[in-house]
C-alpha cells in the first residue's frame, strides 16, 4: 500500500481569558501504523492506539474501543477487555549509573540490576536478543551494550529495541532507529510506539477538523 503524504497541521493557540498571556501550541494528530520500511499499513484515523501485541492492536475511533488484527488489518473478533487501553506503555523508568570509566550500570531504583563488572551467564530481560539496554541518562534517554559501553545514542526521549528498530524522540518529534542509531525512519511523528508484528502505532500531525 502507498505511504499516506506527511501532512502539515496549523498550532492552535489558546489566549487565557482576561489576558494576553498565551499558552504553548498545541499540534493535532491522528494514530496509525507503520511498517518497518516507514509506509503506512494503516492509515492515521485513530484518537488513540496501543502496541500491537499477540492479541492484536487496541484503537480508540470516534470514543469507541476496538481491536484490530495484525495480520488481516481489520477489525478483530476478539473481544475488548476491562483492561485493555488505546494508550502506549510509559517510559521507562530505569536508570544508567556510573560503573567504572565509560561504563554503565542500571538501576531500578536502588537495585542494580545490570553491573558490566559482575559477568554473569545471561543478560537481564531489559536488553533484546543481539540488543542494546534503554534507560533514562540524567534527563535524558540513552542505549549501552552488554558490555556497559553507550551505544545507539542519547536521545530526549525513547522506547527499548524491539525487531531491530527503537523509537526515540530528537528535537521534538519521533522516529526509528538502527542498533548503530542512524535513523532508518527520520524524526516526523508526534508519537511513536515499538514495533510488533511488524507494525509500530505512530501518531501524525494533521490539520484540526472543523
């Protein structure tokens, strides 16, 4: 299927009333999913969406909870749960921490879950197969190597390896990047979740309706 054109929304700026004062601008978008090559499999025309996951993917459309197959991209029978959100999972909350000169730990509060000086048989669950570990560096996001070195990048944001792609936030706006942290889909999108079954949930910017 043929990528749907990017397209350009106007800010809508909003003037607090008895004043002057003006809020930050606010981008309007609609969420849909990509393939790993960055086209539209589906088109952006949802108000929310979550990862796909073995299940199917979660939408929300014109206030109405729906899930859709990764397979046939339609509407799946599967039925909605009490628990089941059209939202992306938060951030993650571990963090790096120094180890030694230009090595990293990672910590989940103030458990060390990954120490590089510790050599243990296996990795903890928070680096991918062939992977690279995500977790907050001071107020940013940043990735390291099984080996505790820094490795993809340091970003204002981003979401763990999954197939090969990571999401990570630069300048504002989302995109996708390889292990070596060149980007194989540019910074474009509002948001942007992990890639499952092929497919990442995005949401682009579009104009407001009527």
């Amino acid at each position: 299927m043929k990528a749907a054109p990017l397209l350009l929304s106007a800010l809508m700026v909003l003037s607090l009333s008895g004043c002057a004062k003006k809020q930050a601008p606010t981008a309007y978008g609609r969420w849909g999913y990509l393939d790993k090559t960055g086209k539209f499999l589906i088109l952006p025309q949802f108000d929310g969406a979550a990862e796909v996951t073995d299940n199917g993917a979660v939408v929300l459309q014109n206030k109405h909870l729906m899930r859709l197959d990764p397979e046939t991209l339609k509407e799946s029978s599967t039925p909605i749960g009490p628990d089941d959100k059209a939202e992306l999972p938060p951030l993650t909350e571990l963090r790096f921490a120094e180890a030694g000169t230009d090595t990293y730990k990672i910590k989940d509060g103030e458990t060390v879950i990954f120490d590089p000086t510790e050599k243990k048989k296996e990795l903890p669950s928070v680096f991918p197969k062939n992977g690279q570990a995500c977790a907050r560096f001071g107020d940013k996001f940043a990735f390291i190597t099984p080996e505790g070195k820094l490795g993809a990048g340091i970003f204002d944001e981003a979401r763990p390896f999954h197939e090969g792609r990571a999401a990570v936030k630069q300048a504002g706006k989302w995109g996708y990047i390889k292990k070596d942290g060149s980007f194989i889909i540019p910074p474009q999108y509002l948001e942007a979740g992990s890639f499952n079954h092929g497919l990442a949930p995005v949401k682009q910017q579009q104009d407001p309706p009527n």
